[in-house]
C-alpha cells in the first residue's frame, strides 16, 4: 500500500465521521404531538392537542409575552359549521422563570403541555377540525426554530 492510498482511506473515514456525526447529533424535532376531540354534549366538543417533550426540552405558554421566545398559538381553519369557544386552554404544570438569552421572564412548560379548545357544532353533521399549531423548543443549551404542526380531527 502506498502512502497517496492511506491518506485517501483516512480522508473517506474522517469525511464519513464528520457526516455521521453532525447527521446524528442533530435533534429535529424531540415533540410528539397527538390529536383528539371528544363529544362533550349532542352539540359540543373538546378538541385536545397534547405535546409531549423528553428530557430538558420546554415549550412556551400562549402567554409568554413580547420580546422573548415565540409563545405557542393554535390556527384553525375556518369552518362554518364550527364555532369556537374562547382560545385554547392550558393545562399541565406552567413554569416561570428569567431567561438570559431573552432577557426576560418566560412562561413554559416541560414534559407535556395539553391545548384544549371547547367548540360548538352548527347542526347535526360530521365535520373535521383543520389547524396547525405554531411552537418553540429550548433545553439548557440550545433552542430549535418556530415549527408549525398541521392537524385534522374527526369530531365524533
């Protein structure tokens, strides 16, 4: 073997590290969403969006404020079979802490965060809810850009 083919061996092995490496160090997106209604009356619904998040990683309140990290918001897709009861509602164990890469106090919640809408239907039909959820994710050391998760559910 010469030595023009061991260092081309070594660059293939370090160029395929390298590439292993920043492929599988990367997280893409550590929650998991899922989507139910639930019939709460002949006309009624609640509609529950459920983030689940592992380790450290945290996801903003709707509440947040201005002048941080991007608060967690709910679209849906106009219907007009579908009227809206208020904005979702929170629920899981809201945190509150000062935050030095915002500069400012910020609502979040780890491990899992549930977005209840309660709506009405107009007439006895079946319909989808169509939406998407827009959210942001920190853990101690990095945070992942706003992403928007798509959703339709059967009410039924």
């Amino acid at each position: 073997m010469n030595n023009s083919t061991v260092l081309r061996g070594l660059i293939v092995c370090a160029f395929i590290n390298c590439v292993s490496i920043v492929a599988f160090g990367q997280i893409q997106n550590p929650v998991t969403w899922t989507f139910e209604s639930k019939k709460k009356a002949p006309d009624s619904y609640e509609l529950t969006l459920t983030a689940n998040l592992p380790g450290s990683w945290h996801i903003y309140s709707q509440n947040t404020g201005k002048g941080g990290p991007v608060p967690t918001s709910v679209t849906f897709k106009p219907n007009a079979l579908i009227v809206m009861n208020g904005k979702p509602r929170e629920v899981g164990k809201l945190e509150k802490a000062y935050d030095q890469n915002f500069k400012t106090n910020v609502l979040y919640y780890s491990n899992r965060l549930q977005l209840i809408q309660t709506l009405r239907m107009k007439g006895a039909t079946r319909a989808n809810i169509m939406g998407a959820v827009e959210y942001m994710v920190c853990d101690d050391h990095q945070c992942l850009p706003p992403t928007k998760k798509s959703f339709n559910v059967a009410l039924q």
